[in-house]
C-alpha cells in the first residue's frame, strides 16, 4: 500500500494503519459514526466511519493496528479517508516499524548537537541548572516527541525541536550583543523539559495525567525549583530561568501564566512560534506534490500554503 504522504484523492486504500485517535460522534439522525486520526511513518490522515456498528466500535481504538478499505476524497481541501470497512490486525500480521514517525535527523547527531550547547554554557548557574536537569530527564528527553499533535510529534521530537531551537538562538546572539547568549541557550533547552512528564512515551503519546492537570509549563517551572532548592542555588539566574520557561509560548491565551518580559525571554518565544510552525508547514510539503496548495493548516490560521516546483 502507498504511504500516507503519497495518498491522492480518489485512491482506494486497502492495508494498514494506526488508529492514534478515535472520537464517536452522532449525526442529526441518530446514526453512530466515527472521527478517526490515522498514521503510519510518513504522516497522518483523518478518517471517518459511518453506518458505526457495535464491532467496529471494539475495533477502532486509540493505539490499534486496523486493516482499512476505503477511498481518499477531498473534504473541505483536505485528504480524507472514507472508511468502508475495518478489522483488526493480530501481531504477526503487523510490521511496528511501518507507523512509528521517527526524527529526519539521526537520534546520534542529535545527542551530539545537545551535549555541545550543554557543555558550551559559562555562566556557573545556568550551566549547573543545565546539567542537572538534563542528566535527570536525559533518556526520555532524547526519545519522546514535543507534542501529541502538530509540530515534532514523532519519536525525539523533543530532541530534535530544541536542537534547532538551540541553532537558531545561536545564530541570533551571534547578530545582537546585548542578548544574554548563555542565558538564551539555557532556556532554550529547559522551556519543554516538562514535555518528559508531561506525555506518556514517543509511541503513540497521550497525556498524562500530570500533563492534564498540571501542564509541562508549570511542571518545568516546578523542576527548575526543586533542583535550585537541591542546589542552594542564589541570585537572580533561577528567576531568569524561570520566567523565561513560564513566559515561553508568548500570550496568555497560549497557556503562559505570564509574557515575556526579558529580551532572551521574548527571543524565546519568538523562536519557538517559528521552530514549530515551519515543522508544521514542512509537514504539510511532505504530503503535497510541487506546484500544488497544501490542505488548509490549522494552526496557520486554515490557510493553504503553496509548494513551489523546483527549478
């Protein structure tokens, strides 16, 4: 079967693929269908079943490998599958690695690129606050994704996001001299530690209930504390942390309890709106041929981004 990111309108899909989300709902006539996510290596796709019966009910759940025959339609300018009919998979019939999304860039480069910023930190408080928190959650940090949906969620997502947070914020400091380098860094790779408790593993991830009730803002602000605490750590440089972690995603309709109000806190924010939109813009490429519109994107505000043909 083709990949989800080769998957034109008007192909018939018949083969497998991971339900990562499943949502019954109700039409105006009293009929039981289904919202689905499905997934393989490549992407995602929405699906929807309608005529619901009581077996597929038991068979469309949230981390299940289904066999779907369906059709891809064009909904609203967005591929959609309709489902004809589904059955479960048994485990010698499924191939794990055909649905886990994994980072473009190797996990080992990624480690390395971490371990220099890391090391690169002067400043005595930042660099020990660093060190600490990054050996304590290091091996989920290197495996889990940033988020559930969106932008970086596949396996060391989270990983992979900082890193090219961590570029980014290099390059700028190199271009304004006022900013705080040591600082910036520093807050770059603690803004999603939270992350690692927040969800629930790089497969298949879900929110935990910490993540729920809490929020990895609030649980990185937490961990930056205790290890301070731990630390008997003075002066100003934890509340800096602190404030840039809290302040990170920029409005309070965003989830930040506070705005930005430093420099490297703002440049913070700043870089990771863009880090995890151009992920969702290149996600979106991926799926769409040269020299055609994307599907409307959600989070860009439904619009429909154009992939130019190569030159």
């Amino acid at each position: 079967m083709k990949w989800i990111k080769e998957f034109l309108e008007g192909d018939v899909i018949r083969g497998p693929l991971l339900v990562i989300n499943a949502n019954r709902g109700i039409t105006n006539n009293g009929l039981a269908y289904m919202n689905i996510t499905l997934q393989d290596k490549t992407g995602t796709i929405e699906a929807k079943k309608w005529d619901l019966s009581e077996d597929d009910n038991a068979v469309i759940t949230s981390g299940s490998i289904i066999y779907v025959d369906g059709d891809v339609l064009n909904y609203r300018d967005n591929l959609q599958i309709k489902i004809r009919s589904v059955r479960r998979l048994q485990d010698d019939e499924v191939d794990v690695s055909r649905f886990t999304i994994s980072s473009p860039i190797a996990i080992e480069e990624l480690e390395k690129r971490l371990d220099a910023y890391v090391s690169s930190i002067k400043q005595p408080e930042c660099a020990l606050i660093i060190k600490t928190l990054v050996e304590k959650f290091y091996k989920n940090f290197i495996s889990y994704p940033a988020a559930v949906r969106n932008h970086h969620e596949f396996a060391s997502g989270l990983l992979h996001h900082t890193v090219q947070m961590a570029d980014l914020g290099e390059a700028i400091a190199k271009l304004y001299s006022s900013i705080d380098r040591d600082m910036l860094i520093s807050g770059i790779i603690l803004h999603d530690l939270g992350k690692t408790i927040e969800l629930s593993g790089p497969i298949i991830p879900k929110y935990t209930l910490e993540g729920k009730l809490i929020g990895h803002i609030s649980i990185t602000h937490a961990e930056i504390q205790k290890v301070v605490d731990e630390l008997n750590i003075k002066g100003e440089v934890p509340t800096l942390l602190s404030h840039m972690v809290l302040s990170h995603h920029g409005k309070y309709e965003y989830g930040s309890p506070v705005l930005p109000l430093t420099r490297e806190a703002f440049l913070l924010s700043v870089i990771d709106d863009l880090d995890s939109k151009m992920m969702i813009i290149d996600k979106a490429f991926d799926q769409t041929p040269e020299g055609e519109f994307t599907s409307r994107i959600y989070a860009l505000d439904e619009r429909a981004f154009y992939k130019p043909k190569k030159k």
